[in-house]
C-alpha cells in the first residue's frame, strides 16, 4: 500500500470499530467486540495500519456512564477491524 492508499491516521483515533471472529466453528457463530480506536500508525514492514484499541466487550457503554467492565487494550492491524 503506497503512501497515497493509507487513510489519514489523524482521522482513525476515537473511531469506534468491531472486531468479528468465529466462536464456534461447528455452529458456524460469530461472536464480537465493540471497541474504540486509540492509536493507528503505518507498519512499513507488513505494508499496513496498526492500532491500539480499547475493547469494552460484545457492546459499548453508555455515554457519560462508567463502563461496567474495565476495556483492555489490544493491538490490531486496522484490516482486521470493522468500522462501525
């Protein structure tokens, strides 16, 4: 991906983003985590945007409450994320 494909990463921060996988392959279940883009940079090596997110669980909270579980922060290339 050249420089010009690259999203501005300005513009991903505070996103809110959800990351899909398979729960249970025989029951072909998908199961997700709604979370929020902290940080994105360009990884030169794999040619891709990387992030830091903060993932609150299968749903995001309330706004202006307190999150009901603490968010844990995982590092994702952004192809892997959906934007919601």
């Amino acid at each position: 991906m050249d420089d010009e494909n690259f999203p501005n990463l300005s513009e991903l921060v505070g996103k809110r983003v959800v990351r899909r996988n398979a729960a249970d392959f025989e029951d072909d279940e998908e199961s997700s985590e709604s979370g929020i883009i902290l940080h994105a940079w360009k990884n030169s090596e794999l040619n891709a945007v990387d992030c830091y997110v903060a993932f609150f669980g299968e749903s995001w909270p309330k706004s202006n409450e307190k999150p009901d579980q603490i968010p844990y922060v995982l590092r994702y290339l952004l192809s892997s994320l959906e934007e919601v």
